[in-house]
C-alpha cells in the first residue's frame, strides 16, 4: 500500500501558476539598484526617444502629465529570485509616446539618470506592452522605486524596467546595457529563466 494518496502533488506554492519557475513571493517591495539614487527635479525632468534617424521626440514632466493616463495592475518578478503580485501603476503607455514617432528600428536601448541603460526588442515596449509611470499603489513613485518616472515592462524581468527613465535610442541594431554586458541574459524572460547569458 502507497503512503502517498493518489493525486497528492505536494503544498501548493503561495502565488500558484502566477510565479515563474525558480521564484518566490515577496510582499514587501525590496529595492535594488546598480547605483546611487538619482535625484531628478520635476521641473528638470524629460523623457526623449532618439530614432535611429537622428530625430528627437521630448516631453516635459508638464508635457508627461498632459498624457492620457492608465492604471495597469501587474506581477512583477526580479532577476534575483523575487516576485511580487498585483502591483498598480498609474502613467503613459510607450504606445501613446510612439504615436508620432517614425521609425523602422527593430531595438530600443533605454537609458537613466544616472547613467543605466538596458536594452530590448522594440516589440517588446508596445502593444501594451509597457509604460512610463509616476505613481504606485496610489502614492507618487518613491526616488528608491525609480521616481520621478520609470519604465514598467512586467512580462520581462524587472532590470528591464529601467528606474529613473530619462529615454529610448531606437538601433537598427541590437546594444545590450548596463547588466547585459555584465552577464546577464540579453532578453531576460522570468517564465524561460532567462537570468544569465547561456539561460
């Protein structure tokens, strides 16, 4: 006779199907950065995106806040093993930014105050894919979370939401960043655990 029940499949894991291999469930929100904490002023922000044209597109933070606004609710999962579920954001889909953007680049290179960068597939920021937000959990977005403004792309692991967002260099070919370049995976899909080059 079996001392395991049929069917028995072991305690289910807190957060189930929603938690990507290898991770787990924070309820706290852990701050971790590659660098100090840049200190941007509203009246001294801006978000550009550069086209592999040479063209720039600028917006203000007065310019940011004129934006058609969504909230998008969304499970977040770090590289180093964390994820937190339901978080809610409120700013501006890339989709809104991009609208009178003209470009045939395949790849986006973000970069930071303070000198971050982090690279992706264009695809990957639209569609719905990602926005530049200011605000979480019903609170302006703390400098420690990346305020003024960060990117927010949550199907990626989240050093591809790139904290303190300053702008988007669209390539025609493909740049990794800051943690790219150190070892990490190009792409970086938490549900592929795609965490460190060779993954």
């Amino acid at each position: 006779m079996s001392i395991i029940s049929r069917g028995f499949r072991g305690r289910r894991r807190e957060g189930g199907d929603r938690l990507p291999p290898g991770q787990y469930l924070v309820h706290d929100f852990p701050v971790l950065s590659a660098g100090p904490t840049p200190r941007v002023p509203h009246d001294r922000w801006e978000f550009a995106i550069d086209t592999e044209a040479e063209r720039t597109h600028r917006w203000s933070w007065q310019d940011f806040m004129a934006l058609p606004s969504q909230t998008p609710t969304a499970d977040i999962h770090c590289v180093t093993k964390w994820t937190k579920l339901d978080t809610t954001w409120e700013g501006v889909s890339l989709d809104v930014f991009f609208e009178d953007v003209e470009t045939t680049a395949e790849y986006a290179l973000v970069y930071s105050y303070g000198g971050y960068t982090t690279n992706l597939p264009l695809e990957d920021l639209l569609d719905g894919k990602a926005w530049i937000v200011h605000r979480f959990d019903g609170e302006e977005l703390e400098p420690r979370h990346g305020g003024p403004a960060r990117l927010i792309v949550p199907h990626l692991y989240f050093w591809k939401s790139a904290k303190w967002v300053h702008g988007i260099r669209l390539l025609n070919d493909d740049w990794p960043g800051f943690w790219e370049t150190a070892g990490y995976h190009n792409y970086g899909d938490p549900w592929r655990e795609q965490r460190y080059e060779g993954d």
